[in-house]
C-alpha cells in the first residue's frame, strides 16, 4: 500500500474526490467509488461529480472506526 501524503486532518483539501478518499483509506480506486455509493457516506453532487466535505469525512471516519482521532 502506497503511503498518504497526508499526514493530519488539516492537511487534507476541502472537498475529497474518490482518487483522495481511496488513498486516505488503503483501498482499491474501485472500492472508493463503491463507498461513495453507500447510502450513509456523506456524498456531495455537484453536476455529474461525487465529493466528500473534508469535515464531514473526518466525521464519517471517526463514527465508523470507533475512535476520535
């Protein structure tokens, strides 16, 4: 698995695109695109184009691995 660039929260952009958000989390670009299908994961569209608020990840993130960091 390829290292993050991303080394805290705050470096993170504000809007996260799949490409981002299936790094941030270890997985395949494919699996990425699926999550951001889920029903429950904060999805933004705008046009034709899926994104994720940074914030709203974070949250996202924090509500599903059972920790606040």
């Amino acid at each position: 698995m390829k290292e993050s660039i991303y080394k805290s929260y705050d470096e993170l952009p504000l809007f996260l695109n799949a490409k981002t958000i299936s790094k941030l989390l270890g997985i395949s670009h494919s699996s990425g695109y699926e999550l951001m299908h889920e029903k429950d994961f904060p999805v933004l569209k705008i046009g034709s184009r899926l994104v994720v608020p940074k914030e709203k990840f974070i949250k996202w993130v924090e509500q599903n691995s059972g920790g606040a960091n």
